[in-house]
C-alpha cells in the first residue's frame, strides 16, 4: 500500500482553509455523534448489570423456604430441599497471615515407625489415618523447615494406629505407648531439642478412641492415663470432650477422623451435594440389639439400640446395621445424618455428612468438635442430647418445617468441608492448615521465639 503524501506547499494553503471552513460543521457533527455514543453506552451497562444482578440473585422459590402445617407435606417437602448454586463459590479471603511465619521441623525417623507400615493400604485410609495424613502434607508444606535451629514445632511421625488385630481387623494399639517411647528416647539421644524443653515444643498425633490415653475402652484409658514421657508434649487427637477428662490433660488439638478426600470426590460427582435428597434420616452402623457385649460394657452408651429399637420400621427413618461399600451414597441421598456416639464420642460420620452435604444430628453429651475457630458448628449441625432419642423424629420433623433452609446454607459453603479434610499437599483452610494454626496460636511453647538475639545454635 503506498503511502498517503503530505500536501505539498501549492496547496497547503487551501488545505487550511478548507479545514476552517468545514471545522464547525464537523464539530456539531462530532458533538452529536458522541451524544449518541454515551447513550447507547449507558444504556448497555445499564441493562448488563441489571440482567447479572437476577442471574446471580435468582430468588429461591418459597415452596422451597418455607413448609405447611401439614405432617405429609414436611416430609416431601424437607426431601427435595435444595439451594441457590451461588452458596456454593468458593471462599476468597487471604488468612496466610494468620500461621505467624510458623516453621515446622519433621523428625526424619527410620521406617519402623512409620512408613513400613503403609504396606497394608488401611493404614493410610482408614479413619485413624491422620497421622499418615498430617506427616504427608508436613512433608510437602511450605511450613516444614530443614534446618532444626529455626524450627517452632518438631513434629515427631509415629504410626501407631496401623497395626491391625488378625481376630476382628481393628488397629491395635497396645503398642503405642512403647512405639512412642522409642523414639522419643532416639530423638533425645541424636537431638538436643528434646531434652532443652522436654518436650514442650514437640507434637504427635493420637487419632484414635480416646487420644494420648492410648486405648479403645474408656475405663482401661483412663486408669492407664497419659504416659509421662507425653504430658509437656502437644497432642493433636480425635478425642475431646468439654468437661473435665484424663485423655485430654495435656496440651492438645482436636482435629477431625481422617476420610479419604478421593472417596468423597468420586461419590460427589455421581450424586451433586445440591442434589435430590429422598431420605429423611439415615444411618448406617453398628447398632446392637443387646448393647452389652462380651466386654461387659454397654457400647454407645445403649444410645445407638434405642434409636433402632424406637425406629426401625418408622418410614422416616433409613436405618442399616450392616457394612455396605458404597455407604457414601446413601449419605449424599439423606437430609439428615445421626452421628451417635461409639465407644468414645467421636464419629467418622461426622465429617462424611459435612463433606457430602447431609446435616449432622450429633448425640454425644460433652463432645468437644474440631476447629470450632472456622466451623461455626451450631449453624450446620444439631445437637440432641443422649437422654432426648425418644424425642429424636418430633426434633426432626420441626427442624424441617423451619429452618432446614438456612442449616443446608451453612452447610453447603465449601469452606466447611474443606476444613475437615486432611489432603497429601496441605491447602489453606483444609484440616492440616487449621492444625498449623492452632499451633500458631501456642507460640509461647517456640524455644527459637524465646531465645535471645544474641544466642546461637552453639548455646544449645
């Protein structure tokens, strides 16, 4: 393409003035034109930002907020509760600042006490699988720190709950104690940090029945009590409780029992968490006819026989006493999940029914829930108490014709699942980063933090 040429000097002088001439002309025509333009461009906006608004704020309709008087209709009406998609974005505040530049160093221990026993693959799925789960996502953190001297926490991976009994399956933990007491006594030898402290800076995991008693039954726990060699220790473990117990006489963390996050992802895309819910009540366990075992105790408390004595056969309630693989989907199909207590309070239903959208009923007098800080445990749950079963279908049917609504609400934000979950790479707001900032929060227990300016790795 050739190039437009500049007038040459004859006819410049025309070319201004022609310019002169027609610059008012042009100018109202310019002026209309950008008149028209700002309109057309107000109107535009205008109509994006309303029809985004109704898109985003589509008002949910009131057969779904709101229920009759009538019994039948609670019922149809609570089973196909749903709620606007626009609950379910995902969280974008920054809580980063909130783990104080904590550093984390991890004890490299021989196998033995850890790694070997992943060969059984239950070891690291299970619902004790915690203490698989944290020593991961620590290892893969950017809080882990290699060099010792800096380090806040020393995190010290023993698997204690992977030793599997051959007669009933169960992990047996008869071992714990002495497992634990081995390396403590390895890592006071080739460390110093242990013995500068004795132990007050440095962390374990007891994810099992009743934590840092390290046993299933609650009377031999508790007259076993903590270990000595445990008790200036931090103790993250499943068990807690609000009153005065034991087990929990030490330094702790409650954190939730582990469930594999890969298991609730393959159930979710199967069955949406917004989903058809076409069961009322569920559960799906241990539930003894006669409680009192061969151990002469009474399991759960009898809670758990009473609920299937009262409504096994009550068309409200989907009640099974045994194991099914693919329980998962049941729970994704329910409004609402009993979590009753076991042989300690604690239950893996727990984070199952938060993960999968199903409103926990949690009957365990005193229980003392994870990361009570990030989830605001009384708007998605409710709590019945042990002596209240009997009253357990009329709690129900009210909490249906009420508020259902607003509890799935709660519920169904992402972030609450996401602190419940253990994941191999730690994520902030998951289970692991939740832990890193309790911890954050017992800085006082950090001998770097302690130590003066002028001290120097020598002085140890």
């Amino acid at each position: 393409m050739e190039e437009l040429k500049r007038p040459t000097t004859r006819r410049r002088g025309f070319y201004v003035k022609m310019r002169l001439l027609n610059k008012n002309g042009r100018q109202q025509d310019k002026n209309l034109c950008f008149k028209y333009y700002k309109w057309v461009l107000w109107f535009s906006l205008t109509l994006y930002f309303f029809t985004s608004y109704f898109i985003n704020h589509k008002p949910i309709p009131l057969s779904k907020t709101r229920f009759t008087n009538s019994k039948s209709n609670h019922l149809s009406r609570a089973l196909i509760e749903s709620v606007n998609k626009t609950f379910l974005q995902h969280p974008t505040t920054n809580n980063k600042g909130l783990l104080r530049d904590l550093k984390v160093y991890v004890y490299a221990l021989p196998s033995k006490y850890n790694t070997d026993w992943l060969s059984n693959q239950r070891c690291s799925n299970h619902l004790f699988a915690a203490e698989v789960a944290i020593h991961k996502a620590l290892l893969n953190s950017d809080v882990r720190t290699f060099d010792p001297y800096e380090a806040d926490f020393f995190f010290v991976p023993v698997y204690v709950s992977c030793n599997f009994s051959t007669v009933n399956g169960f992990p047996a933990i008869g071992l714990a104690r002495s497992l634990i007491s081995s390396a403590i006594k390895l890592v006071s030898s080739e460390y110093p940090f242990w013995n500068r402290s004795w132990g007050s800076d440095h962390v374990f995991v007891a994810s099992h029945d009743y934590g840092a008693c390290f046993h299933a039954m609650e009377e031999r726990a508790v007259a076993d009590g903590i270990p000595d060699f445990l008790k200036k220790s931090v103790l993250l473990q499943t068990f807690g409780v609000k009153y005065k117990h034991p087990c929990q006489e030490v330094e702790n963390v409650v954190i939730p029992p582990y469930i594999p996050p890969e298991s609730l992802r393959r159930t979710l895309e199967k069955f949406p968490v917004t989903g058809r819910r076409d069961i009322l009540v569920f559960f799906r366990g241990k539930m003894e006819v006669h409680p009192k075992n061969i151990s002469g105790r009474f399991y759960s408390k009898k809670v758990r026989t009473d609920i299937w004595r009262r409504y096994n056969g009550d068309r409200r309630f989907y009640l099974q006493r045994h194991r099914f693989a693919g329980y998962q989907s049941e729970i994704v199909r329910s409004v609402f999940c009993l979590c009753p207590l076991g042989w300690a309070p604690w239950s893996p239903r727990l984070v199952e029914s938060v993960a999968l959208g199903c409103v926990p009923v949690i009957i365990a007098d005193g229980i003392r829930l994870p990361f009570s800080n990030a989830v605001n445990w009384s708007e998605i749950s409710l709590t019945v108490a042990e002596k209240d079963v009997s009253k357990l279908g009329m709690i129900l049917e009210h909490v249906a014709a009420t508020n259902l609504t607003s509890i799935q609400k709660n519920l169904w934000d992402p972030s609450v699942k996401l602190a419940l979950l253990f994941n191999d790479h730690d994520q902030e707001g998951d289970a692991t980063w939740h832990v890193l900032r309790a911890l954050s929060g017992k800085l006082e227990r950090s001998h770097s933090r302690s130590r003066a300016p002028s001290q120097s790795h020598t002085d140890i």
